[in-house]
C-alpha cells in the first residue's frame, strides 16, 4: 500500500513537471466562448477512449469524445462548459473503465487529463490546469454594477427629491392612494367613448410595468442574453429565465382580457361589438405571426417551405381570442357585494362557475391526451426529449404525444431547431408553441384572469388584493412542488416550457401572481416607483415586440460580433439593443404614440 502511494506521488510530481509541455501543443487558437480545451496524456501501453455526458442531459447514453493511441501519445478535445460534464476513460480493446469523474470546466482553460499505471491491475487519471480559465461571469457582474448604479440615479435619488420637496398636505392625499383603473387596454380611447368628454382614469400602472418587464427580458434573451446558458432556453426540463417571460406575457393578456371587458360592458358596449374586437385583433395577431415573424429577407424569396405554422403570436393570438370569449359570454359586469354567507371567500371564483367548468375540461383534455394517448414505437405517456435520453430507447419520441399530434397536423411546417436538438441530439422537429400546449396557455392566461377579477371585486380593498394574491401564490406554488416532487427530471410532471406542461403553468402562475402583487403594491399603493423604464414598453408591447423580432438582426440594435472569445461583446450587445428598444417606446410615450390593434 505504501509503495503505490510513493508510486502515485512520483507520478504526480513527473506530471506536473512536463505538463507544461503538453498544455503549449493544442494553444495555436484561442478558444471561443463556453468552450475549454481538454488534453489527454495516455502513458499506457493500450489505446484508450474518452467520452462524455452532460449532467443536464436526463440518463443520456455517452456520446464519443476522444481515442488516444498508447505509448505517451495525447489527443485534445474541446468542450463545453455551459453544464457539468461527467467523462469517462476506457479501454478500446477490453471491456474496463479506468477512471469516471463529474467536473464542471471552466470558459478558456486548458485542461491536462493524464492517463498512467498504478500497478499491474489498476489504472488511474490525474487533472492538471495548464491554462487558468476565464472570469465567465465577470461581464453579468459588471453590468449588474452599472444597471444597479442607473437605477440609483434615476429611480431613488428623484423620489428622495419628491419627499423632501413635496408638502405635508401633498402627502396626505397621496397617502391614502390612487383609485386604480379596472381598464388598462382601453384607456386610452375612454376619453371619447360615445361621444362624450369623461376624465380620463388612471390606469393600473402595475399591470403596464409588469407587462413591460416581461417585455424587456424577452427582448433581451432573443438578443442572446450575453450567451449566458440561463439567459437561454433549457435545454428540455428544468427552468431558466429564458422560459419565464412567455407565461408572464400570457398571464399579463388575461388580466388585461379582465380589466378591458369590464370597462366596456358598463360603458354599455354590445356583445357584438366585444365579438368583433375580438375578431379582429386575434385575425391580425395570427397574420402578423404567419405573414412577418416566421420570415427573414435572409431566407431568400418568398415560400411556403419557410411557413411556420405554430408560432409565438399564432399562441398569444388564440389564447386571447379564447380567454375574451370566456369573459364575454360569461364575464359578471359588476361583482355584487351580499351579505356574508359561508361561500364568501371564494365568491369571486363561484360567480365564474362556467368558466371553469370548461378550463377544468380543457386541462382534462391535456391530461388525457397527453397521458394515455398511444404514440406509434413510444410509450404511453412519455414526456421526454427523445434522441440519446432515456439511455437512447426511444430516440425518435421528442416530446411524446405533444410532438406527435403537431407532427401529425404541421408536417414539416414547425419549428426546426428545438432546444432539445444540440444536447440531446434529436432528429425529430418539435414546436414549444404547439397545440397541446396552447391548452395550458389558456390556463395559465385563465389564472391572470383569476387576477383581474380579484382587482375588481376587491377594489379600494388593497390588503384584501394583496391576500387573495398571496393565497394564490402558496396553492400554485405547493402544487408545482408537488408535480415535480422538487426535482428537474423525476417528479410525476417535469417542470416543461417546450411542453408547458402542468407543473410548469403552476410554478409560473405562482410567479406571476407574486411579481403582479409585489408591483401592485409598490407601484400602485406606495408610489415608490413609477414603473420606468418597464412601463414604456409595457404600455406599446406590440410595437416593441413585432418591432424587435423584424429588425433585431439589423444596425444599429445588432452587429457581426468580432471577439467571441469571452462573453464581454455578446452582452452588450444584448444590453445595447434592449436599451434601443426602451429608448424607442419612451420616445413614443412622450409623444403618445400607442400602437393598438
């Protein structure tokens, strides 16, 4: 036992002492972003061959790294770093693996894997660091500083000024609060409804600032988000911020559904004229999606080979055109207050009773299809990724019946590219905004009605909104918890944006519910903040949005970047073109400009 730890130790010091000779072969070309340069040293007498999985990758198979001829030869490999990598090293000609091991590599180093012989029956692996990596995160961590820095000039030190200057009897009337609008999509025209010169409400300012922060992050992390793997989606379960932002815009578009309905029924507009709005608006949302967003002049002349048919828009357009039935037919124009009776505390959910009556079936539907739906060579029920996951069983089964349902409609008119593709190596196309997951869009858009009801029936009731919120918070939280038993893979329903699947909406419900009733109060009954920047794009999303998604790859909001070694270039960029865009929407607040459709 002694001589092999002196073994060991002669070995390691021989290592560390010719290391540096093996780290200068492979420094010909500097490494691009998320990648570091793995060298093995085989000082066996047997070829040997490495290869890997990724940590994030759910029971994938080992995919072939690097084979290393014996007798002190050596070969490199680059990797990348954006997830912990589990390598192992084994024998080409036996079946034996000498070593396993989980590292998390770092951006830019140079790695040295050296592979020797402890004794006859034994082999081993030792790291050595040639190169130390790069500072991936000092980028995020300097713009954290600088946005940190602006919100402090233009959001505290005014509203320090504004206490200091404003008067005691200022104060007061302010204190007690501002009488919130139950309309933040029409507020605009309210002034000249019918013919007639009313005062124009106040609108829910939190609902524009949350909708402008769900914005804003979209229009970011389709920028990039500086190349950072959480600014992107997962790449199948699990949750970055990437995967946040759509629900929220969704849950924002059943509030606002909520709010918007209900003012025009007591300004006595007709259910056919709501009809027709709605109509038109989910006519034109689809022909934006159809017509512009799946469409790049790079793409070469116009044809139906480029035609998406699912689609972000097409999704949003449906799931709105849906939810404003619901409030039409069978929306309450004014909420009554009764006496008490036991059902009071959910009053403002059994005067619904129709609405989710057919939001229960719908989830059902979901659940069905999903669950017992058979699918041709794949199990029943299955909700994975396909392709080497799953210890490559079921390699052509990319998201279960969901994926097959829009295989069946769409053909090959759907996404091309899933998030999936590159770590789990699907050949299968799969759209996130696919059918069944429009069913849980409506749902989770059906909870930011949920919303817009409990800012009505409990109006000038503010600790009461915040309450019936917060309640809302611990249900759905707990719920999601439950589903996915806490876990990203194991849990009874992964949490899944491609599939939006049941724990997902539940965890972004209770997100959302937390971020709305957390501006609700700073924004709206405090007065701490006023929602800038958020609330300019928030009060022009279709501007922004359509706007960023047909001109996002064009100067000045983007460019060929030229240093793409670390994350500095491709984070501002991304903070350059969101910053345009902020710029643009405040711009056309200042001069009233509202794009509405």
């Amino acid at each position: 036992m002694e001589s092999r730890t002196l073994l060991h130790a002669s070995l390691t010091l021989l290592i560390l002492f010719t290391s540096g000779i093996g780290g200068q072969i492979e420094n010909g070309s500097p490494l691009k972003m998320d990648h570091a340069l793995l060298i093995f040293h085989n000082q066996l007498t047997e070829e040997v061959h490495a290869s890997y999985t990724s940590d994030y990758c759910y029971k994938c198979l080992y995919q072939h790294l690097v084979t290393v001829k014996p007798n002190n030869n050596n070969a490199s490999a680059i990797i990348s770093t954006k997830f912990t990598l589990t390598v192992q090293v084994e024998s080409q000609t036996r079946n034996a693996t000498f070593c396993r091991w989980s590292q998390t590599y770092e951006e830019g180093g140079h790695y040295s894997i050296w592979i020797y012989t402890l004794d006859a029956n034994n082999r081993s692996c030792t790291h050595i660091v040639d190169k130390r990596p790069n500072n991936a995160y000092l980028p995020i961590l300097v713009a954290a500083l600088l946005l940190a820095v602006i919100a402090l000039l233009f959001v505290v030190i005014p509203y320090i000024c504004r206490r200091r200057c404003t008067s005691n009897f200022i104060k007061t009337i302010c204190c007690q609060g501002p009488q919130h609008s139950e309309d933040n999509e029409e507020s605009h025209a309210s002034e000249t409804a019918h013919g007639t010169v009313k005062a124009k409400p106040t609108r829910l300012l939190s609902l524009d600032t949350f909708r402008g922060f769900a914005l804003t992050v979209m229009v970011f992390v389709n920028y990039g988000g500086g190349g950072y793997w959480f600014f992107q989606h997962a790449p199948w379960n699990g949750l970055t911020v990437a995967d946040l932002v759509m629900p929220w815009f969704v849950f924002v578009i059943g509030t606002s559904v909520v709010l918007a309905f209900s003012s025009m029924q007591r300004r006595g507009v007709s259910r056919l004229q709501l009809l027709r709005k709605i109509t038109w608006r989910t006519v034109v949302l689809l022909l934006l999606g159809f017509c512009f967003l799946n469409y790049s002049p790079r793409d070469g002349p116009l044809s139906w080979s480029w035609l998406r048919i699912p689609g972000v828009l097409q999704r949003l357009g449906f799931t709105y055109f849906v939810l404003s039935l619901l409030q039409t037919f069978w929306g309450q124009k004014e909420i009554p207050l009764t006496a008490y009776n036991w059902w009071n505390p959910v009053q403002d959910i059994l005067l619904y009773w129709p609405q989710w009556l057919i939001i229960i079936l719908l989830e059902t539907l979901w659940l069905c299809l999903t669950f017992l739906m058979p699918v041709p060579n794949c199990p029943t029920g299955y909700l994975g990724a396909g392709g080497i996951g799953d210890n490559g069983l079921y390699p052509n089964c990319t998201g279960g019946a969901a994926g097959y349902i829009d295989r069946w409609m769409f053909g090959d008119n759907m996404y091309r590219y899933p998030t999936c593709k590159e770590m789990y190596h699907t050949t299968q196309p799969f759209d996130p905004e696919g059918l069944l997951g429009t069913i849980n869009s409506i749902v989770i858009g059906f909870l930011g009605m949920q919303a817009g009801k409990i800012i009505i029936f409990y109006k000038k009731m503010n600790i009461h909104i915040l309450c019936r919120f917060l309640v809302w918070t611990v249900i759905l939280g707990i719920s999601a918890a439950i589903l996915s038993k806490c876990t990203r893979d194991g849990g009874f329903i992964p949490v899944n944006k491609n599939l939006w699947s049941l724990s997902y909406i539940m965890c972004m419900g209770c997100l959302s519910f937390l971020l709305l009733g957390g501006m609700f109060f700073v924004v709206d009954i405090k007065g701490w903040w006023g929602g800038q920047p958020f609330i300019y794009p928030g009060m022009n999303s279709i501007f922004v949005y359509v706007g960023h998604s047909l001109l996002g790859f064009y100067f000045p909001f983007s460019w060929e970047m030229r240093f793409q070694q670390s994350h500095w270039e491709w984070l501002f960029q991304s903070l350059w073109g969101t910053a345009l865009w902020l710029l643009i929407a405040y711009l056309l607040y200042r001069k009233k400009f509202f794009l509405k459709i």
